[in-house]
C-alpha cells in the first residue's frame, strides 16, 4: 500500500510540475507583480486580495522577479507546499485504509490541478489553513481558531462557516463568542491596520463588489434558476444553523462537516462564476466523503461538472500554448468549438446546476446522517 501511495504521490507531482510549465494565465501575474512592490502599491489593496494575501505575496516576491527572468512556472512552486500539506493532513484525518482513495481523490482532482496549476490561483492556501484547523480542532482549539481565522482573512468565504460552527463549538454564550470573535482577529486588526495606512477601500478586498450577485426580476430560465438556487442555499444554511445549535462539535469529522454544508450553502446560494472558488470546498468534501465511505463517484462527478460549467472561455492557445510556443494558431474556446450547433451557455447552466444539486444532496444527507448518529449516541449514553 505505501508503496503504491508513494508512486501515485510522484506521478501526480510530476503532473502538476508539467501543467505548471506548459500553462500561463494573466491571472497569476496579476496576484503577484502588485504585492511584489509592497509599499509602491500597498494604496491599491482596495482592488486587490485582503491584508494577509497582500502581505504573503509581498514576502514571497523574490518568486516574482525570478519568474520575470526563468518563467511564470516559478510562481506555482510555492503552491506546491500547501498542496502536499493538504495531502499530509489529509492522510492523517483518514485510516490507514483508506489513504490511497484519500490521495488519489485529492492529488488528482482536475479542478485543483487546472485552478492552481494552470490559472494560479490563491485558494489552495486558504483551502490548507481549513484543513489545518480541522486537524487540529480537537488537539490545539486555540490554534485552530487561529487557523481558521488566518482562511478568513486570507480570502472571505470561510466566514460563511464561522455562525454555525460558533454554535455548536461551545455550551456557553460566553465561550460562543470568544470563539466568534476570535476568529475574527486576523482579518478586522489587520483590515484596520491597512486602513489607517492607506484609506483604501478595505471592504472592497473582503466583499469585491465585482463578486456581488446581481438580482433580476422577470421569468427568463436562468434568472428562475437563479431565484430557486437562492431558495436552496438559505433552505440548507438554514438547516445547518438548526442542526450546529442541537449538536455539539465531538470530531474533527462534526467540524469539518459543517464547514462543507456551510460553503456548499454559499456556492449554491451564489454560484462563484470562477471555478477556482471551489478549491476551498474540494479537501473538505474529499475528507467527509472518505470519512463516511461514499463512493468516489461522487467527487469525479462533481468535478467533471465544475469543468463542463466553468472552463468554456479558455482558448488552447492563450493557456495552454502561449508562454513556450509564441507562434502556435489561435485555437477557439469550447465555446466557440460548438456555436455552430448550440450555445454553450445553456449547457453550462445545466452543468452548473448539476453540480450545485450533488453539493444540496451530499450536505443534507451528511448532515443527517450525522445528526441520527449524535441522537442514537445521546441516547445510548442516558441508557447507561
């Protein structure tokens, strides 16, 4: 068995060095050519990530200027770390037999591959500080707070998870709210550190207007759609709020299942539109399915959903080519591929929704499974 995970560990490493190499996104050049003059640009943080990406950026800048001069793969190098501590955590929160499923769904999940690797974005290490503060919830509580809080103040969307996990992390109202604001120390002290430095817009790197969705009224397909997956997401956050106040976190396992319902709340109550927001969800979702032996379907399929819905724009030569093959044709998007036949658009709302329904199902379910079995174990314990 170790011996097959340490072959599957080297072939998907030697994966994502390839797609590092092969592959270039404007993107990636645009989170690190601003923080790598820190204090030359620190008065545009109001249109960059918040405080912390800025300040890890700006101290990994040497990265910057050597990709300048040997290429853009260099940026993803340091990605690669919080990746395989991903994969250490994660081998360690799961039994000896189930490692290899563990890996394989992890190591080679095509939305991280191609959201990291190729576009190079921030989310793996975010995704990291998560997983982080669910190996250590039951170990070091303090240190996991401050994990978690580090997720939040990295890049916002953890904070949908921090009301429910509030409520079932403590018995108390006072405990409650050293935990809710403790977890809010990183992204406020620093927020308002970079404030009095610059009066930048600050909440503008939390809440990015360009991130808000825009509501419509009137009885277009997608804009259905869009009101009934509204519905959806405040229906299951709701439920997550109800289950996290009549149960108490006991595992590691209670914690992270939270955070998974919680997140999956917020991508289907508003779709990321980008599909590198997802790499927070995938460790998560990977660890609980595991946990609960479901099968591997599960993952492959929402994956391959996230792909067929989000990565239709991206002509080959743009990404895939450009950086070491200068002169190769311009080769169309999947989008363009298929206008003669359909509009794409339609297929990824279909694509879309699909992969918001597998998150709906898999966090109802998980959440009652779990809740039956915390009832069955109270009750079994008043027995005795």
């Amino acid at each position: 068995m170790e011996v097959r995970i340490k072959r599957f560990f080297w072939l998907g490493l030697i994966v994502k060095l390839a797609v590092s190499f092969l592959t270039d996104h404007d993107d990636i050049w645009f989170i690190w050519s601003i923080p790598s003059n820190f204090f030359g640009h620190i008065n545009q943080i109001g249109i960059y990530y918040p405080p912390l990406a800025y300040i890890f950026y700006g101290l990994l800048s040497p990265f910057y200027f050597f990709a300048l001069r040997y290429g853009g793969w260099m940026l993803r190098l340091p990605y690669i770390a919080f990746d395989i501590l991903i994969l250490f955590l994660l081998l360690k929160l799961v039994s000896h037999k189930q490692r290899a499923k563990t890996l394989i769904l992890w190591w080679f999940n095509p939305v991280v591959i191609f959201s990291i690797y190729a576009m190079g974005h921030v989310e793996i290490i975010q995704a990291a500080l998560v997983v982080l503060s669910v190996y250590l919830i039951k170990r070091r509580q303090w240190i996991a707070g401050l994990s978690f809080s580090a997720a939040i103040a990295f890049k916002t969307m953890p904070i949908i998870a921090l009301p429910p996990i509030t409520l079932s992390m403590k018995n108390n109202w006072r405990s409650r709210l050293q935990w809710f604001f403790g977890s809010l120390v990183l992204p406020v002290g620093l927020g308002l550190i970079f404030w009095v430095v610059t009066k930048a817009d600050l909440i503008n790197s939390y809440y990015p207007k360009v991130a808000t969705r825009q509501l419509e009224f009137n009885l277009r397909p997608d804009v259905i759609l869009m009101w009934l997956s509204i519905f959806a997401g405040g229906i299951l956050y709701l439920y997550i709020i109800w289950i996290a106040s009549r149960r108490k976190i006991k595992t590691g396992l209670d914690y992270a299942e939270i955070i998974m319902a919680s997140l999956a709340a917020m991508f289907i109550a508003n779709p990321a539109n980008l599909i590198h927001r997802f790499v927070l969800i995938v460790p998560v979702l990977v660890y609980v399915l595991v946990k609960r032996n479901w099968s591997s379907r599960w993952i492959w399929i929402f994956s391959l959903m996230l792909l067929l819905g989000y990565v239709y724009t991206w002509p080959v030569q743009w990404g895939l080519l450009r950086n070491w093959y200068v002169a190769a044709p311009e080769r169309p998007a999947l989008r363009e591929l298929v206008a003669p036949w359909i509009k794409y658009e339609h297929l990824a709302l279909v694509f879309q929704t699909t992969s918001s329904l597998i998150l709906f199902w898999i966090s109802w379910k998980i959440l009652k499974i779990g809740d039956e079995v915390a009832l069955l174990l109270t009750n079994f314990r008043k027995s005795r």
